[in-house]
C-alpha cells in the first residue's frame, strides 16, 4: 500500500468516525433532558464543522487546479543529439555488492548546477564499461537545450541526480554544436 493510499484510508477512517459521532451527539440531544448530558450532545454535533471545512477546501482546491501535466520526457525512439561533453564520476556505493558496472543504453537522470535541475540522457555503447569512482568521458543530450545550454558552460561543475539520491559528478568539458 502506497503512503498517499494510506493517507487517503485514514482521513476517510477519521471522516466517518467525525460524522458518527455529531449523528451520536444529535440523537443524545434529542433525547436528553435540559442540562449536561443536553450540551455534551450539542458539542459532539459540533464536530461536523471540520469535516465540512476540508470537504469545501478540497472542492476548491480541486476547482482552481489545472490538470496536471504530463511529465516532459525524451520522445520514445527519438535519435540521440549530444548537446555537452562532459566528464562524469559516478560516486561509488557504500555496499560493495552494489559495485557493478553500469549496463550499456540509454541512462536518463538530472544534471543539477547549484539548485537548477535539467534533464539529460547519456549513453553506454554495447562492448563498453563504465565504472563507478573513474572519470569517464560522454555525451549528454538535454531535454531543453536552449535552457541547459545557458548554464551548462565549459568547465561548470554539477551533480547527477538520479530519483531522489546524488549518484554522480562531473564538470562541462565543451558545448557541442547542434547537428
């Protein structure tokens, strides 16, 4: 069960618990004698309120949100164009059983300078190795290359972010022209 599932399960769980208890509440009040037990049920009514207050935000949040956009990605089948050379040390892993060399294909990860993030794609010929902690020369393609490119100088150091961990770094050796 995913974390956003798990959430959902438990505020529907606390939605019905909430709406039970003002249903109580009312059926106490209804049937109760003027005094305490009468303005206990008034107050256990009361807790309606909130759950009303969340259910008209998340109707409003829901109205004023666009869609959500599909995330950009390099088209399937599309032809590699390198934009950058660059030299890149893959960090090395802490477990020496996660020391492997890096399967040759098509790699997709961030290239972060200081906290912009671009997306790139480089490639590991078949018949070719590439080491974890040894510097190795290669060609990157941006997803936007009018907007990497800007940044992405020769000599500018960056990081390679790949999901949510830092996995390697590198410098810029020299802008490519366009094919």
């Amino acid at each position: 069960m995913t974390t956003s599932t798990t959430i959902q399960s438990r505020r529907k769980i606390i939605v019905i618990v909430l709406l039970c208890l003002a249903a109580a509440g009312a059926v106490v009040r209804q049937f109760a004698e003027p005094g305490t037990l009468r303005n206990i049920g008034t107050l256990m009514m009361l807790l309606w309120l909130p759950v009303i207050g969340n259910i008209i935000s998340w109707l409003v949040a829901r109205i004023r949100r666009p869609p959500a956009l599909g995330a950009a990605s390099f088209e399937a089948g599309a032809p590699f164009q390198p934009h950058a050379l660059v030299e890149l040390t893959l960090r090395t892993p802490m477990l020496p059983s996660e020391d492997t060399p890096i399967l040759a294909g098509e790699h997709r990860c961030a290239l972060v300078l200081d906290n912009e993030g671009f997306s790139a794609r480089w490639f590991v010929a078949p018949g070719e190795t590439f080491r974890r902690g040894v510097a190795q020369t290669l060609e990157v393609e941006f997803l936007a290359p009018a907007l990497a490119l800007a940044r992405f100088q020769p000599g500018a150091a960056f990081r390679m972010l790949v999901g949510e961990s830092f996995v390697g770094d590198g410098r810029v050796l020299r802008v490519l022209a366009p094919a």
